[in-house]
C-alpha cells in the first residue's frame, strides 16, 4: 500500500493587471477539480491500494501578481500539511504560469520546496496549463511534468489521469525517466493556436501516440503564457520516457514551432518524426540504474539556431550548445 501526497496550487498570473492577487481571492475547495479527479485513478493503474493525503486544495481566477502575504501562507499551508506526512509519491496540479511580486516563478518554487522536503527518490509528478513558462527549476525538481493536448483545454481529467499513470510508472520502475526539453525563444497570443484547427494542428496530433509508444511517459507542448512578465520565457517542448531515445524529433519539433509564425492555414508536417523505441516499462530488469542517454539532461537546451529559425544562416551559427544542428559532442 502507498502513501501518495496530493495538492492544488491554482493561478494564472498577468504581471500587466493593475490589481494584486490577495489571499481572499484563492477559495479552498472540499472537492476535486477535474485533474484531480483523473490522479485518482491511481490505485487502479499501479494495481493496489493507496492512502491519499490531501494537502491543498486552493486556486484563484486569473489576476494579478500574488501578493507576498498571500503566497508565502498557501506555500507554508502545503509545506506543513506535506511535513507530517512520508509519502510515497506527490502529485500536484499546477498552472506553471504563476507569479507573486518577490517570486516570478511560483511553480518552480513550490516544486523545489516539495523536492527538499521529500527529499531525492520520492517521485514528484506535476500536471501543468498549455500557458506553463516550464524553467529549468522546474525541471530539476519535478521527475516528471504533463501538460494538455488539447488546446482550448478540454481533457483536465485525462492530464490527471496521465499525470496518475507517470506516478504509476515512476513507483513500478523505481528510478527516474529522462527528460529532454527544449526551450524557443517564442512568445504568442492564443490566436490561431486551437489544436483542433490551428497551424500546429498538424504537431499536436502526434502527441497523444507519440506518448502512448513503450516507455513514453509525457509528450508537451508549453505555450509560454503572454500574459506574464519573467524571466527566460518561452516554449518548451517536453518529452519524458523510460526508453532509450524519446519519441520525437526535438529538431523538428522546434523547426514546425517556429515555422508556424509564417502560417495562416495548417500545413502538413515535414520532416517530424518517430523514432524507434524499443525498450518497455515492464519487467524492471536493469532500469533500476538508468544510464543517461545522450540527448537527456536536467536541463533547459535553449534553442537559439538560426536554421532552425529561419534565419539566412547555415548550421555553424548556432548560439546554444550545437545540438540544434546535431553538431556537438558535448553533453554538459
């Protein structure tokens, strides 16, 4: 039987509103939103049982900066609820978007806070918003990050529910997955960006069977929210997994990102996509000692290459660390 800590911590900030973010603005709520009702579906997933401890519950519409006041009390209230529990594993719902006027990276916070108080083998998975500013602290602290793949976001239980089944996967294996995450130095408005019809409709679709593939744990897109002032924002595409070499191209990826800014109408995708992988969850034989792959990292790559962005460059003026280009050796 596992003990698995549960949390809410719900906000999307616009650092333009005129108006704070008080205390009085965030209700706690006695019942599940939508993505923790699909983390309940754990015990089914891991097949056995798990005590629940809920921690917090606490969102608040979209406004301004939170005051200090206010985040430092929600942050003490989920650290102590979390301080006298041992748990197994933490699940958390958070926006990813969420800034208080000492803090512009809220999620990242609360997510390194959690780490250090669980300590460094407890598996941290966080569901995000499609509006996430995903940081490298971010990325550090939590073993595995989940975002929508729909946009406007209509699949909240379906983020719980696979946000339950990395939990499940993360508890089973017993080790973390590798995790690749690319940031553009991109910034949009939601117009044109439904994933149903907009112009990376064509991407989006591959990200639910791209996930799905053997030891696939999440595939996301993370549209950096417009609305917030912080620092290096942008996107990020993500990919976690259990497997040698993650599903998809992070090159193409990033090319039909950046590509989309020319588009008015959806195009087929060029150049994307799988790639091979092989290696299944399930049985654990050697995942208990995860060698790096060469791709993974802890880190943001930050993609800076001009080719990639349409620039009248070649490969060799790549501004980040080669790999854009698949030019560097160097895995630092």
């Amino acid at each position: 039987m596992r003990t698995i800590a549960v949390a809410e911590f719900w906000h999307e900030t616009n650092s333009f509103a005129d108006s704070p973010t008080e205390l009085g603005h965030f209700s706690h709520s006695a019942v599940d939103s939508p993505v923790l009702a699909g983390m309940r579906a754990l015990p089914q997933l891991l097949g056995e049982e798990v005590v629940w401890q809920d921690v917090l519950r606490v969102a608040a519409p979209p406004g301004g900066l939170i005051a200090d006041e206010a985040w430092q009390s929600l942050l003490g209230e989920l650290l102590d609820g979390l301080a006298g529990v041992s748990p197994d594993g933490v699940l958390l719902s958070l926006h990813g978007a969420t800034a208080a006027f000492s803090e512009p990276d809220v999620t990242g916070a609360v997510l390194s806070r959690v780490r250090h108080l669980v300590g460094p083998q407890v598996p941290i998975v966080a569901a995000l918003d499609v509006h996430a500013n995903v940081t490298a602290t971010m990325l550090q602290a939590a073993d595995v990050l989940l975002g929508p793949h729909a946009y406007p976001t209509t699949d909240q239980q379906s983020i719980g529910r696979r946000a339950a089944q990395a939990m499940a996967d993360a508890l089973k294996v017993g080790a973390r997955p590798q995790v690749s995450a690319w940031k553009l130095p991109l910034i949009t408005t939601d117009e044109g960006q439904d994933t149903a019809d907009g112009v990376l409709a064509h991407l989006w679709e591959h990200f639910p069977t791209a996930e799905s593939l053997p030891g696939m744990v999440s595939v996301a897109l993370f549209r950096a929210s417009p609305w917030l002032d912080a620092p290096a924002l942008g996107w990020v595409f993500y990919q976690a997994c259990y497997c040698d070499t993650p599903a998809l191209d992070e090159r193409a990826v990033v090319r039909a990102c950046w590509d989309s800014r020319r588009r008015t109408d959806p195009s087929p995708l060029r150049g994307l996509l799988y790639r091979q992988v092989s290696r299944p969850l399930y049985p654990l034989d050697d995942l208990e000692e995860l060698p790096l792959a060469a791709w993974a990292g802890d880190m943001v790559h930050p993609c800076h290459c001009a080719a990639l962005m349409g620039a009248e460059a070649d490969g060799d003026d790549c501004a980040g660390c080669g790999r854009c280009c698949g030019r560097s050796t160097d895995q630092g």
